[in-house]
C-alpha cells in the first residue's frame, strides 16, 4: 500500500501470544477486490495469527485428557471414574530402619526405660521380632539401661524435688521400670526419710501460723503425703509446726 508520499507501507510484525516466532507479515489484500484476491480464492493468503497457532516446533500445546466413559443404567447415565492405584507397599526392611532412627532421635533428647522404647516402636507397626532385636542391641550398646535411669530418676527425686521413697517408687513404676529395678536402686538409699521430711516442713511451717493449730497441722501434713512420706507426714508436720511456734531465745550483752 503506498502513502501519500509514495513510499509503501507495510504492517507491523504480530508476535504470537503462545510462543513461536513472530507471524510473517502478509501484504494487505487489495481494496475493492483486485488481482491478489483473484489468484487467491481460497483465501490462504490472508489470515490472522491464530490460525497456524501450535503449528511451529515448539509450540506447547495441553497433553490430551482422556475422556471418560459415560454408562446408562436404569434410563440414568452416569460417569465411572477411573480406580486410583494402590501405593505400594513400603518395604520391611527400610520401615524398620527408620524407626530405630526415629527411636535414636529420641534417645538423645531424653533417656528412656525400656518399656518406653517398645511402645515407641510400635507406633511404626512393627512386628515383635522386629522390636527385639533393635531393643537387644541398644540395650548392648548401652543407649537402653532401666538400671542407670532408675539412679538418675532416684538423685532427682531426692536432691530436686525433696521426695519420699513413695513418691520416688510411683515416678519409677510410671516409666515402666521393672519392680526389682526400682527396688535395687531404692536399696541403695540411706534411712534418712524422717530427717528429710523434717527438712521440708520447716521450711514451709512459718507460712502456715497464721491459721489454727489444727488446720496447720492438716494442711502441713497433706503436703508431705503428696511428696510420698505417708506415716512419717503428721509427725515431721507437728514437729516442724513445734519449732516454728517455739519462741526465740536472745542472747543480750550488758
């Protein structure tokens, strides 16, 4: 097409929306139906971008869906949907190794009896046999020792906490440790419940005058059972009680 100034003009090139190469510019057909639209009557020499869209290599197209089957049944169609497939099932070997690594994890953040461990192993559905043999050989390597937790969980009972051997039996019978275990390292206690006991009441009898005689005494005591003194509550109670109504002698210097 020629302009005013007699150059011809020509279109810009159109860029594909959905890649490929720019669409080569065709020449525009002729006004008024010229000799182009005669040599052309099936009109291949005009067209827009979208017709030869996906046609160049490397143009993407959508992977074909695969349609689904319509059945009718009773006068009412419907669609049956393709079965998905059942995962396969992990193997034993590799199930089993992950739960003792699972159970390592946690034997390094916090030491367990050995009925912890089983329990811990079962959640990853393991077989008996299987929880056997990872239980026998850490106990081998020493990661699993009823005997040495039982000490640990004793020291605590009586240093931290300020505990009975009651107290202390309960805490090691809820980890799961076996009764001669417990007993064993209970064994090793000195007999100084009483002595103990009377430590802790005077520490807490002061705060405690402000209510009657009886009321102390109950409350005093109570407070000892729950710490596992049993028998020895109500006499460590009342003694304390004593000690801290007892008036303070002072010594003066003329």
């Amino acid at each position: 097409m020629a302009t005013d100034g007699g150059e011809e003009e020509r279109l810009a090139p159109v860029i594909p929306l959905f890649g490929g190469g720019a669409a080569p510019v065709e020449p525009a057909a002729p006004a008024g139906g010229g000799e182009a639209a005669a040599d052309d009557p099936t009109g291949e020499g005009w067209h827009t971008t979208w017709r030869d869209l996906g046609s160049r290599p490397g143009d993407r197209r959508p992977a074909p869906v695969k349609p689904l089957e319509v059945k009718k049944s009773g006068g009412v169609r419907f669609v049956e949907l393709p079965e998905d497939e059942e995962p396969a099932e992990p193997d034993a070997g590799a199930l089993r190794e992950q739960a003792e690594d699972r159970l390592i994890k946690a034997l390094r953040r916090r030491s367990l009896s050995i009925s912890e461990a089983r329990a811990k192993l079962r959640e990853s559905e393991l077989d008996v046999d299987a929880i056997d043999e990872i239980v026998d050989r850490l106990v081998r390597l020493g990661a699993l020792d009823d005997a040495a937790l039982a000490d640990q969980l004793v020291y605590a009972g009586v240093e931290r906490k300020n505990q009975g051997r009651r107290a202390i039996a309960q805490s090691l019978a809820a980890r799961g440790i076996d009764r001669a275990v417990i007993d064993q390292a209970l064994a090793e206690l000195p007999d100084d419940d009483f002595e103990r006991a009377l430590e802790y009441a005077r520490g807490k009898a002061p705060q405690l005058l402000r209510y009657d005689d009886d009321t102390a005494l109950r409350r005093l005591a109570g407070q000892l059972a729950r710490r596992g003194y049993g028998g020895l509550a109500m006499s460590a109670a009342r003694a304390a009680l004593d000690e801290a109504r007892r008036p303070r002698s002072s010594v003066r210097f003329d």
